[in-house]
C-alpha cells in the first residue's frame, strides 16, 4: 500500500464556490424552473424550425483550394456545369437508335421551364456516345438548374421533379441536388426514429440502475432539455452562418447523451448526500461542490475539444464545431441549474416511486463491493493487466494502418436510393467518368481565340497532359475569353487512391508560356481536402493537448494525470479507427450492419470522431479521477484512493456508457453509411473506454505511477492551491469528517 504523500496540501476555505453556488439554486430553484420551462419551450416552437433552415448535405470541399479555384473560373466562364440533377432513361426493349425511345426523351426535356431548368445535355444536344451506355439501352440527361443558392436550387428542382418521367421509358433521378435531399430527408428521419427509440429503452434503463421512476426521469428531462437548447442554439447559429444538416445528428447525440450522463453523475451524488447531510440544502450544496465541479471540469474540456473543429475550413467540420460548443454548454449549464433545483425541490422524495426495496439504503461502504476488489486485482498485478490491454487496443487499431480515403457521395446511400442507383450506373456501364471528369482551367494573360502562338501553346499543354499515366483521353470542351476548359477521361473510380495520383501527375505538368493553370473536379477536391485537414490536424492536436494539460491540472493539480489521460484516450481511440477500417473500408459485417463498402473511408469522418470521441473519454477520465482525488486528499493514500474511486464510479461510468451507447445505436440505423460509420465507431470506443480502458488500464497506471501520479512543480503546486478547481477545497467540514474507509465486509 502507498505511504501518505509527504506533498504539501494547501488550506482552503470551508464553503468553496461550488458549495455557494449549489446553495443559490437552492434558494431560487423555483425561479430557475420557471424560467428553464420558458426555454424548453422557445426550444419546442422555435429551436425545432431548425430542420428547415439547415444547409443540404455537403460542405466536405476544402474552400479557397486549387479545386475550389477552378470550379469558380470556370462556373464564371461557363456557367455552371456542377450535374444539378442527372436523371437515368432505360428501356428493356428499346435502344437510343430507337426513334420512339429518342421523342419520349427529348419531348420531356424540351418540356421543362426555362425559369427552372436552365439547360440540359444529352445524347441528343451533344452527340456524344459518353451519354449512351455500352448495352444501348440507357442514357442519361443533366439539367441545370436556376438559382443562385444551394436553397434556389432546391426549389428549381422540387418544381419539376414530378415532370422528368418519359412516356414508356424508366427514370430514375440522381445527381447533387437530389442527393443531398434524400441524405437531408434521411437525416431529419434519423433523428425522429432515434428520439423515438431511444426515450423508452433510456427510461427502462435508469428506473433498473436507479430503482425509483422519480430519479430515472432527472436525467432524461436534463437530456431533453439539452436537445432543445441545441436545437436552439443551432436555430441562433442559422442567423450567422450556415450550419450542416449533418449537424443535427452530432447535436442530438451530444445533446441526448451529455445531458444523461451529467444527469446521472448529480443525481447519484446527491441521492449519497441525503445519508450524510443534514438537511436537502446541504446535500444540494454538497452535490454541486463534487458532482457539479466534475461536471463543470467535463464541460468545458468537451467543449474546447470540440472547438477544435473551428480550427478547419471545411463547412461540416466548422458547423459542427459550433453546435457541438453550444450544445455541450447547454448540457454544463442545464446540469448546474436546472437539475440542482430539481432535487432541490424534489428532496427525499427524489427516491419515490421506487421499483426495489434498496432504493433507500445508505450506499455501501468505500473498502467493500466488487469495484473495490476488481481494483485490489488490478493494483496487485498492475503489469499483467496493463500490458495484455495495451496489446489489445495496438492490435485493433492495426487495420488503420492501410486505411483508404475516399469522398462522400451517393454512394452513401442505401443501394435502394434512387441517386445511388443512378450513381452505380454511371460508373459501371458508361465509359470514361461521363459525370466526374478531372478539369483543368487554363487561365492566359489576354484571350486565346485569334492568338495563334497560344492556342498552339494550348494545344501541346492538351497533349502533355494525355500523355499524364492514367489519362485516357484529354480535349478541349470550352474557350471562353481568356479562358479554357480541359477535361480529362480516366478509369478509375473518382475517389480511389489512384484517382488522386493522376491529379498529382497532371498539377505536375508545367502550364503554357504566360498561363497558369488549376486542376479541379471530384479527385482534385479530395486531394485538396486531405491537404487542408493534415495542415490543420496538428494545430487540433496541440489545442487539444494544451486544453487537457491546463484543465486537468486546474482540476487535480498534476502534471502526470494530463500526460496519463492523453495516452488512455489516443490508445482507446487507435483501437475504434482500426476496427471502423475493418469493417466499413474491408467490408467485413456489411451484410449484418447493411451497408455496401466501397473500399474506401472519407477523411472528415476519422477528424470529427476524435474530437467526439477524445471529449467524451475525458468526460469519464474526469469522473474517475475527481472521485480518486477526492479520496485521496483525505487520506494520502494513492492504493487506497484508486479503490475507492473506482468503487464509486466504477458503476456510474458504467451505466453513463451503456446509455450513451443505447442513444448512439439509433442513430447507427441510419441508411447513411458514414453516419452508420460514426455511430458504430462511437459504440466500440464507448465500449473499450468504459471497459478496459478506464475500469482496468487506468488504475493499472496510477498504480505503477503511485504518488508520481499527483507530481506537480513546487511552484505549481503553490499555484493550484490558490487557484485549483478542487472538490470542496479539501478542508471543508466534509472532508474532515468523513471517515476512513472501513474494513472489507464478509
């Protein structure tokens, strides 16, 4: 057993800001409640008219790259030539040679409004073959549509979408527009079918953790609260920028899940308290001083990890950064005040309605319980448990190490999905890439028409650039002014690796004498995309790192822990990327999870589960390791403490994951690959993290660590008794009279 550290601890005053503060909610829990229900409600009627001011799916691209460049010369040049719509003709009987199949078609085109439909291509307008499949019997049109908003151009298309039918032909629509709105559709029912879910398997959950209905409604009600406040929040943000579809979903789980988890980490404290205060205002003040600093400490961690994504330009990544921050704010805040005023009001009573006969028991002594000897048998062979553990978590992460990145696109979709259909189609019976070309802008100092020298100039950089490996065929498809567009034909899919090589050896060709050149299309966009976020990717990591270091330290005055914390969760972490390469990129349970792998994984997604995932693992860390403290400010001894804290959180944390777990795997039955992606990673995180890595690795560490694991430099030592997030500020009457723990039961 570890000797009582000879470390100094500082004095601190008996009421600490926490205490205070739980006794205002106290006094003025009706007025909180009153104006908690004012904003559930603006949540209910206006933060839900969110689902119609949310941007359509999109916002992967990184903006001001080579890519984005191109795209606006050459939508200023040419107008814009993005496949709004791309609607998929075919006939079993008839061929495009056909007459009949050639009137249907072109008589429907010709039908569509100009005010709606700008202009169209086809077999027909262009006569090229691209538009005819190998069998003959399919081809397709791309219309572009009039607006100049993503929003103008959805509703172009909700005005002639009942309109793009051929008389005697099949049609079937894909294309951007209708991509993005069956992802958006999708998305909204997502949420609705996993709020749905999810409420009633949460509430049977809590009343069988904690026995009674009365205290199993606290946390749903703070995680129904925290939906509304970021829905709301979301709805604010619509008035300053635009704000991902996708965001939703990571809003809702957030929302849902922070709120619960604070929600059960109060309520178990103050149901604790009740035994050992003396009146319902101390046991508040009591609750708010432990439970509501770890909250508080958890809160704010999250929200800085999630803060990180602001540090992309990637619209998704930046819209999620701003709903995650507020939706976790709203969670903290919800937690400090709403729910405090809730036991407040509820006192004893908060264990009525009880379901078992226990509910009402003083809890079981620290020294005794099966957390308590699970610690006992990891600190007893530390490096038996840690050692096996790390090699677990390195050999799940294993698969990572040939991850595959690719874009984001119908193929997301369920194989069912009209878009995906019409996407299939394209890329395995039309030759060439007809709707996902590699374009190149040429850009002289003058126009190019009437110049031989440069259009002799052009010419050869058209030839050097079919010569590119991998191009099959290169030609000129616009002069406009000083303007041209090349485009480039190749085999491979959009998104493959190889894709990307040719866009690598194409930037590398040099431009015309006096000309400059910029690449573009789908694989160009993913090039740049995966530029933008590895530049980007070690700013987040520093941001996190020094947030973990300063936060951790403020709340348990250790320069070890934060180090200890950042280790646990990359290992956690390496684990859940490995096993998502493994089964969404190789393919492996894509029967069972029904989805169809395409080989590869979108970058975006790995970035926007870290932050996620490192938030809510420090969430737990947090938890563990107050309790920890706790103890171990009381009595010195580090074994001692780890027991006990594992004993008092070991459950909660538990508990915490498997109803975060539950919220996440509704969400996991989207249709949406990545989403499914996302929500399948999160589980198995969860899972390693509540299991392995915080009921056995992390006391396995501190063990070995032993009072290295509370080292801080003299000075900062000196700092964090001044300034230090602490409990109840270590003297307060409490901590004095709390006793040690007792003997184990038999």
């Amino acid at each position: 057993m570890s000797q009582r550290s000879s470390a100094p601890r500082a004095p601190a005053p008996a009421h600490s800001v926490f205490e205070r503060w739980g006794r205002v909610n106290y006094r003025h829990r009706r007025l909180i409640l009153v104006v908690a229900l004012l904003v559930a409600g603006l949540g209910a009627v206006w933060g839900t008219t969110i689902f119609a001011k949310v941007q359509t799916a999109g916002g992967f691209d990184a903006p001001d790259s080579q890519s984005q460049h191109e795209a606006a010369l050459a939508t200023q040049a040419f107008g814009r030539d993005a496949g709004d719509v791309v609607v998929l003709y075919s006939s079993p009987a008839l061929t495009t040679a056909s007459p009949a199949f050639r009137s249907a078609l072109t008589s429907t085109l010709a039908a569509l409004p100009h005010s709606k439909a700008e202009s169209y291509a086809s077999y027909w307008s262009t006569g090229s073959r691209s538009f005819v499949s190998a069998s003959g019997h399919q081809t397709y049109a791309v219309i572009e549509l009039a607006g100049a908003t993503d929003t103008a151009r959805q509703d172009s298309y909700d005005a002639i979408k009942t309109r793009l039918g051929a008389p005697g032909l099949r049609s079937q629509v894909g294309g951007v527009v209708p991509t993005d709105e069956t992802i958006g559709q999708q998305t909204t029912a997502s949420i609705t079918r996993a709020e749905g879910l999810s409420f009633p398997i949460l509430l049977i959950l809590l009343l069988v953790i904690f026995g009674g209905l009365a205290a199993a409604c606290l946390p749903l009600a703070i995680g129904a609260l925290g939906i509304l406040g970021s829905f709301t929040a979301l709805r604010l943000l619509t008035m300053l920028t635009g704000v991902s579809v996708f965001s939703l979903n990571i809003t809702t789980i957030l929302g849902l899940g922070l709120g619960i988890d604070y929600g059960l980490f109060l309520v178990t404290r103050f149901r604790e308290e009740l035994h050992h205060q003396g009146t319902v205002e101390d046991a508040v003040a009591r609750t708010v001083a432990t439970a509501g600093r770890t909250v508080l400490v958890s809160g704010v961690t999250v929200a800085i990890v999630l803060a990180s994504l602001m540090l992309f330009p990637e619209t998704i990544l930046r819209s999620i950064g701003y709903g995650g921050v507020a939706t976790v704010l709203v969670d903290m805040i919800a937690a400090l005040t709403v729910l405090p005023a809730l036991l407040a009001v509820l006192g004893p009573k908060v264990n009525s309605l009880r379901v078992r006969r226990s509910v009402q028991r003083p809890p079981a002594a620290e020294a005794s319980g099966g957390w308590y000897r699970l610690a006992h048998s990891v600190m007893r062979r530390p490096v038996l448990y840690a050692v096996p553990i790390i090699v677990v978590l390195l050999g799940l992460g294993s698969p990572f190490l040939h991850v595959v990145w690719g874009g984001v696109d119908a193929t997301a979709l369920p194989a069912s999905a009209a878009p995906r259909i019409v996407t299939d189609a394209l890329n395995t019976d039309f030759p060439g890439n007809p709707t996902a070309p590699i374009e190149v802008i040429v850009q002289f100092p003058g126009a190019v028409t009437g110049s031989p020298g440069r259009t002799a100039g052009l010419a050869s950089y058209t030839s050097r650039l079919d010569q590119v490996p991998g191009v099959s065929a290169a030609a000129v498809t616009g002069v406009h002014g000083d303007i041209a567009r090349i485009d480039l034909s190749y085999r491979p899919g959009p998104y493959t690796p190889q894709a990307r090589a040719i866009v690598a050896g194409v930037r590398a060709v040099a431009a015309p004498p006096g000309a400059t050149a910029s690449t573009g299309g789908q694989s160009a966009a993913l090039a740049d995309e995966l530029s933008s976020l590895g530049q980007t990717l070690p700013w987040m990591a520093l941001t996190l790192v020094l947030a973990t270091f300063v936060l951790l330290f403020l709340a348990f005055g250790s320069l070890v822990l934060p180090l200890q914390a950042i280790v646990m969760n990359v290992l956690s972490l390496s684990a859940m990327y490995g096993v998502v390469t493994w089964i969404f990129q190789d393919g492996h349970l894509s029967g069972l999870l029904g989805f169809t792998p395409n080989g590869t994984i979108s970058p975006v997604i790995p970035t926007l589960m870290f932050a996620i995932m490192f938030g809510l693992s420090m969430d737990y860390e947090v938890f563990l390791l107050s309790r920890i403290r706790e103890r171990y400010d009381v009595t010195g001894d580090n074994t001692a403490a780890i027991a006990s804290g594992l004993q008092r959180t070991g459950g909660v944390i538990t508990s915490a994951a498997l109803l975060l777990i539950i919220v996440i795997g509704t969400f996991s039955i989207s249709g949406i690959t990545f989403i499914k992606l996302l929500g399948v990673g999160m589980i198995v995180a969860l899972i390693l993290d509540a299991t392995l890595v915080r009921m056995l690795l992390v006391p396995a560490t501190l063990r070995l660590l032993g009072d290295a694991s509370w080292w801080a430099p003299a000075p900062l030592r000196r700092f964090y008794a001044r300034y230090g997030l602490r409990e109840d500020d270590g003297s307060g009457p409490a901590a004095i009279t709390e006793p040690e723990p007792e003997p184990a039961r038999t």
